[in-house]
C-alpha cells in the first residue's frame, strides 16, 4: 500500500513540475528576444529570395530553345557610325599655323596624318571620287572637274551614273548600311537597289559650310528609321575658296582655317547633345576628316589656246583644269601623211613650251593610273608647279600672266605630288563617346585606303574595286 502511495505522490510530482514549467515558459516569452549579430556582406532574407527569384528566370531561359536572332542589347552594343568631312585644299600646314584649338584637341584625343596622299591628278572631282571607291582614274572613270565624254564637255558634272566604280555610299546600302551624302561630287542625283537614303538632286555653291553642316543635322534629327543612319558624308568648301582666291598662306585662308575649327566644334557638340536620339545604346561615332589635295601657290596663268596660236588651235580643242589641260584634235587633214605631219609639228609646238609636260594617251606614267582612255584628251599636259592653265585673258592679250592680272586666282592643284609636295594633305581620324578607333601619328596614307577603312569601321565588305588595305583603325 505505501509503495502504491509513494508511486502517486511521485506522478503528481512530475505534473506540477511540467505545469509549473510550461507557465514560466509561456509568462516569460514576452520579455524574451532573438537577436542575430550578423557578418559584413551578409545577405538579407529578402535579397537571398531575390537570388532565388533571377536564378529561377535564369533557369527558365536557359531551358528555352536557342535563336538565331541576338538580343536587342546585343545587336546595339558596339556598333559604329561614321561621319567623313572632306575638306578640299586642307593643307598640312594649316593646324599649325592657324588657330585651331578643336582641330588640336580631336588630333591629340584622336589619330593624324599630315601625308595623306591623293592620287593623280590632285582635282577635287577626281580626288573625291578615288576617295569614294578606293580605285584610281582608270577604273572610275573621273579624269578631270570638266571631261569629255561621247562628245560632249561635262563640266562639274551631277550625275552619279559617271561613276564607274562602286562608290561607298552605294557599297554601304547594297550591305544594309543607311547612308547621308550631301554635296559629295558624284553624289546627286542617284538611282537604283544602292542608292544612298538620302541625297542631293544638285549642288548649291551659295552655302557656307554652316548651312551644309545645319542642313545635314536637320535631315539626320528628321529620320526615325529604327534602322540608324551609319554613314554620313559631306565637303566642306571655305577653306578652298579663300585659298584659290588669296592664296594658300594668305591671312585670310588661315582665318578661313580658324572659322572652320570654330564651326566644326559647335557642329560636332551639337551632335554630342543629340547622339542619344540618332544611335543605339553602345554606338560609337567614328568622325573622319580628310581632304582631295593639298594646294599650291600659283605664280602665273596660262592661256594654252593663246599661248599655242591660231595655227594649231584651229585644229585642236581645249579642256583646262587647274595644273591639267586635255588637247582634242577636231578638223584632221584626210590622208594619214598629212595627219602625221600634223602630229608632228603639233607635238614639236608642245614640246617647246617650258610650262608643262606633253604626253600621248598611251605613254602616260603607268604609275599614275590615269588612263580612261575615252574620256582624256589626245594629249595630256601637266603643269609645272606654280603654272596652271586658265580659260581667262588679261586686258594686254598676253597668254602667259600674273594671277592678279587675270581672274584673282593665287591657289592651284592638279600637280602630282611628286612634283608638289604641298598636294599632300591634312587627315584626322577621332571618335565618341567610346572614343577614337585610331591613335598617334598614321605616317603616310594613300588616298585609295579611306574606301576600304571605312568599310572596315562599318563591319562590311570592301568594293572589288577597291586597290588597297585599309589603316588600322579598331
């Protein structure tokens, strides 16, 4: 009986005990904390739920089948835009000796060279158009800013057709690439699959070089294509018309040089401003400067139709431009003999002159690759350095005069730049907002390299008729 007695009191024991702790717990958990002392860099629950969250996404893309299509982000990512300036007569000496502090900052942001060297003959329209499709006169067919074609003189001419070598603007549409080109020679008036998007019907001499760049900025803002504008491409004249007017090293060219560096940097802020309207995210602009030529002090003009008599003249039609002059013999006498003898005495005539060098079509330098052989003259003559020929007469009648007695021209080109090292010219090469592509001193760069450098910044295919390697540009 006691042990059943004793068993009890111990049951009864272990309940109040049980009881008196579970009431202890219960009052006293009001008053008691957890605090957790964590370690720097420690995650909270919400940021490891948002882990969880993007690992899950991530999971489900990676499950998804893969496309052949790039994201938007990617396909906009480091793509670039080219803007290429031409600059006729931009000499190389020209930055250094005018004020120029935008030209300074673009070089030594940028990439140079003072020995960007054009092909022959150094003439704005056969200049621009090597520039344009990377291949010499013989293949694209531009001789001269007046030439002669089925018969007839075409003076500055507009017609894109000329061409007849694929020029940039068209190898960058025919790859997809949408183009501007305003006021490029040879630029007007296209047509066909590979016209650029937007071009000129003609040229307007009136308009300074702020109006070109603010109609160019008016036309880019203006396009909403979701595909962007990749190519731009204008001339800018200021500097060649102050130089042919007053000469290459006249204050006035320089302060021409200066007005230009000033109008370039306002262009080009301007378009820092608006980048984000007229590119993707990640673009880059690539702005290239260049120029046709350089140009040279011009000592006297010369009247070849004067200078050469009524005699020859008769027989014989003129075609001048600057340093270069195509003779076309009309009004043959009909025998071979007397043809010959013609020649002869035509040549002997030439040969006599000290301003000039006389060559037949077919003995021209081969080095020159000047030779489209239904569009030059049956002789050729080229200047010596300092002469340049001219349609114009002094009121004395001499054929032979100084710029000032004549039109008022002091500054020409045409030369070859073995013959005139002033023909070389002024190239720069600078980027944004990812900066140039190129850096430092570029050496000497053949004007065939620009078509093919800048398909290269394009990320398309050069023209077959493209001659050379393009610079090193990333």
């Amino acid at each position: 009986m006691f042990k059943s007695f004793g068993s009890s009191l111990i049951s009864l024991f272990i309940v109040l005990l049980s009881g008196a702790l579970l009431l202890f717990i219960w009052t006293g958990s009001e008053a008691i904390t957890f605090q957790r002392n964590g370690l720097e860099g420690d995650r909270t629950l919400a940021e490891f739920a948002d882990i969880q969250r993007r690992d899950s996404q991530a999971k489900e893309v990676k499950d998804e089948p893969m496309s052949d299509k790039p994201t938007e982000a990617a396909a906009a990512s480091n793509v670039n835009t080219v803007l290429w300036l031409s600059i006729p007569g931009f000499r190389t000496d020209y930055v250094k000796k005018a004020d120029t502090p935008f030209f300074d900052k673009i070089i030594g942001e940028g990439a140079e060279t003072k020995k960007l060297k054009p092909m022959f003959p150094c003439l704005t329209y056969p200049s621009h158009a090597t520039l344009a499709t990377g291949a010499p006169v013989e293949k694209h067919g531009i001789p001269a800013n007046s030439f002669r074609k089925d018969g007839k003189t075409l003076k500055d001419p507009m017609d894109a057709t000329l061409l007849l070598a694929e020029p940039i603007w068209a190898t960058a549409a025919r790859q997809d690439r949408r183009v501007i080109v305003h006021d490029w020679p040879l630029s007007q008036n296209q047509s066909g699959d590979n016209a650029a998007t937007h071009f000129l019907t003609e040229y307007d001499a009136s308009l300074s070089d702020q109006q070109r760049l603010d109609k160019i900025m008016e036309v880019w803002l203006a396009d909403k294509d979701e595909k962007k504008i990749r190519l731009v491409m204008a001339r800018l004249n200021s500097i060649n018309d102050a130089g042919h007017k007053n000469g290459p090293r006249a204050e006035e060219t320089l302060a021409a040089v200066s007005a230009l560096d000033k109008t370039l940097e306002g262009f080009l802020g301007k378009l820092q401003e608006k980048w984000k309207d007229l590119s993707n995210p990640g673009d880059n602009l690539v702005v290239l400067i260049t120029t046709d030529h350089g140009m040279g002090e011009l000592q006297k003009n010369i009247n070849l139709a004067a200078l050469m008599g009524e005699d020859m003249s008769k027989r014989a039609d003129y075609l001048v431009n600057e340093a270069i002059a195509h003779v076309y013999f009309k009004d043959l006498p009909d025998t071979d003999a007397a043809k010959n003898k013609f020649y002869d005495a035509f040549d002997r005539e030439l040969k006599s002159k000290i301003f000039w060098r006389s060559y037949k079509r077919d003995d021209l330098p081969a080095e020159w690759k000047f030779n489209a052989a239904d569009r030059i003259g049956d002789r050729v003559l080229v200047a010596k350095s300092g002469f340049a020929f001219t349609e114009a007469k002094p009121d004395d009648g001499e054929p032979v005069f100084e710029p000032s007695a004549g039109p008022g021209f002091f500054g020409s080109w045409g030369y070859p730049v073995e013959d005139s090292s002033r023909m070389n010219g002024q190239g720069i090469v600078w980027g944004f907002p990812n900066g140039s592509p190129a850096s430092g001193d570029l050496g000497e760069v053949s004007s065939l390299q620009l078509h093919p450098t800048v398909c290269k910044l394009l990320g398309i295919e050069a023209s077959k008729d493209a001659a050379a390697e393009a610079l090193p540009v990333n």
